[in-house]
C-alpha cells in the first residue's frame, strides 16, 4: 500500500515519532500533534504496513519509532514525508 498523498497530519504525526528520540505512544503524539488518537493510529498502521516505522508491543500496548532500516521502497515513503514537510511547514523542515 503505497502513501500516494501525505497530509499534513501524516506529517505531523512522523514527525513527533522522529522527534521522540525512541519509542512513543499513541496517547504522546496526541499531547504533541493536532490529530485524535483514532487518526493517529491509523496513521500510524500505515506507516508500518509501509515499514517506515517500527513497532513494538508492551504490556497492553503499542509503542512506535522510526525503522532503524529500512528497505528501498520505505525509504522512498519516508522521502515522500520529508518532502511534504518542507511544503506544510516550510520555517521548520529538517
């Protein structure tokens, strides 16, 4: 399932996960981002279905991070993000 259109809430949402530094939780990126917690995590399913992000079941729980490595195809995702980021939030982009 390929990302052919990245929101702007798909863009906040990846960038709160590679700003947390490590795992994070879908109830942290709704404290960090404008986005529901019922949006998140289907942002976040997509996400790892894509392989951008990783994920890691805890004890009643998910936690998300960016993948460590990904495989040629998830890269080109991600890429997609960054470039979407540079258009949502021009001041910020990395």
């Amino acid at each position: 399932m390929e990302l052919k259109q990245v929101t702007k809430q798909t863009c906040s949402v990846y960038r709160a996960v590679r700003n947390s530094g490590g795992y994070t939780t879908v109830n942290e990126l709704a404290r960090k981002t404008e986005a529901v917690p019922r949006t998140i995590r289907n942002i976040l399913r997509r996400l790892v279905t894509e392989g951008v992000l990783e994920i890691q079941i805890v004890h009643g729980g998910f936690r998300y991070r960016v993948a460590t490595s990904m495989p040629r195809e998830s890269k080109e995702q991600a890429d997609r993000i960054h470039e979407a980021e540079k258009i949502f939030y021009p001041r910020e982009s990395t």
